[in-house]
C-alpha cells in the first residue's frame, strides 16, 4: 500500500474537523444588523414653538407662506433671508411678525396724538375763574335705552368675519370646495375671460411658481384673510400693487390645469375655507 493511501484517512478526518469549525464560528459570529436611524433623527427634531414653522422636505417659501396666510416677502425679511429660494430642512422659519414690527405697523398706522403739557392746578382754577365766572349745576340728562341703530356695528369696525367677496368670474362652478382634495372652487370659462379682485387688497404674490397652480396671483385682504387665482393665461398686475374690489387682475386660461378655468382660493389664517359662504 501506498503512502498516499495510508495518508487518506487523516486529510479526509482534518476536512471534516475544518468543516465543523468553520460551521461553527458562522453560527456564534452572525452579522450585525441594520439599523434605521431615521426615526430616531426625526424625534430629535424639536417641535417647532408658536408663531414658527420647521421646513419639510419639498417645501417652498411661497408654498409656506400660503398655508399660513402671509406674504413670502415679509417671511423673508422677517428671517433675514436673502434669497427666498434658500432653505433647509428642518429649517426653523419665523411665520407671524416680531412684535417690534406689529408695534411699528401700529405707529405708523395710528400715530399718537399730541400731549399738551398738563397745567398746575391752581393755573387751571384761574383760567377756570376767568371763562366761567359763575358755575351752575345743570340737570343731568334722562338715560335713554339704546336703540338698534345705537347698538348697530358701524362699517369701519366690523371684525374681519365680515369679509364679503364679489365673484372673480362669470362662469359656471365645476369644481366644489373639498378641503381635503380641493382647496377651493373651480370656475369654468374661455380663454382670455377676465379675472377680477374678489375684494380690495395687495397683490402679495404674482408668478407661476408654485407647482399644480400655473400662473398664479396672490392677494391680501387683511391681517387674516387672502385670495388665490390660479391658472390664468395673464397676469395683469404685479407683486406689492394695491387693487380694488372687481378690478381685472387676470385672463383665464389653462396653465397646469387639464381644461381652461380658474382656481379660486379664500384662505382664513392660512387655512382653505369654502369661498361659496363669502360671495356675493
């Protein structure tokens, strides 16, 4: 015999015990598992606080300042931000004004009157002396009930709830407000139809950058509510121009839209509200 074939039955045993061994450090050394750090970097995002927003993936200034009713202009200023188109996710963006500047609004709105310099009061007797030399007690007048007229708001203090809007357009309503799926109202028409200013306001917005609504106009009405026009061919007015109850802002027309119409927006505070409940 050979002695290779001697040597047979000791490499055929070494093989085996190699075999084992390498069985069994694969079953002790598995690998390490895989662990998804995504959940755990959103929950050490902070909340964003009142009066502040934190950028999602996807936003767009423009995009954020309309879903909280503001200007993406003075969000902006209001960040210090040069460039409108640069942000970051979980970017913390200020969305209501800094109390410095509602009280400069405030100032510059309704200036305080004059004070007159407050006289001594023995100065003040005197001159009381001199105009009214006698001084009679009048009757008091007889309380009267108020009246409906009385208790009547005037026009120039009725709370922004009030907002009354005129139609936009003349045509027929295909699309109805469907806050979950339609954040406004559909208004059919041809191309070239005018398109008027729901209520006076300021053109906050007036381009087609915002994805799903073409050629879009922007305007503010007040502190709380504003208006979108979407889909037009043209626009007739710029960014920052005041504009008045049913003046032409715009020509319908099809851009990002599936047929020719206007989209038309009434947003409360930034939320979508029916606009049907404040046409006239």
């Amino acid at each position: 015999m050979s002695n290779a074939a001697m040597n047979l039955p000791k490499q055929l045993a070494l093989v085996f015990m190699l075999g084992t061994l390498v069985a069994c450090s694969s079953t002790r050394m598995s690998p390490a598992p895989v662990v998804d750090r995504t959940s755990s970097r959103a929950s050490s995002v902070e909340p964003a606080p009142p009066g502040f927003y934190r950028v999602k993936r996807g936003d767009t200034l423009l995009r954020i300042a309309l879903d909280h009713g503001q200007s993406y202009r003075d969000i902006a200023e209001w960040n210090n931000l040069n460039d409108p188109n640069l942000i970051e996710v979980d970017q913390l963006i200020r969305v209501v004004p800094p109390k410095s500047s509602a009280r400069l609004e405030i100032r510059k709105d309704k200036p305080e009157p004059r004070k007159e310099p407050v006289k001594p009061i023995a100065d003040a007797n005197k001159d009381l002396a001199r105009t009214k030399p006698e001084l009679k007690s009048e009757p008091k007048p007889e309380a009267k009930a108020p009246t409906v007229a009385d208790t009547a708001p005037k026009a120039d203090t009725l709370p922004s709830s009030s907002l009354r809007l005129t139609w936009p357009s003349k045509g027929e309503v295909v699309e109805r407000f469907d806050e979950g799926k339609n954040k406004g109202i559909g208004i059919a028409g041809k191309e070239g139809d005018p398109i008027l200013a729901a209520a006076d306001g300021k053109v906050v917005y007036a381009g087609n950058s915002l994805r799903g609504y073409g050629n879009l106009v922007i305007v503010k009405h007040d502190n709380t509510y504003l208006t979108a026009y979407a889909h037009n061919k043209t626009l007739l007015v710029k960014e920052g121009e005041m504009v008045k109850r049913s003046q032409r802002i715009a020509e319908m027309g099809a851009t990002d839209a599936n047929r020719t119409k206007l989209h038309f927006e009434l947003r409360k505070n930034g939320k979508p509200v029916d606009p049907t409940a404040y046409l006239q």
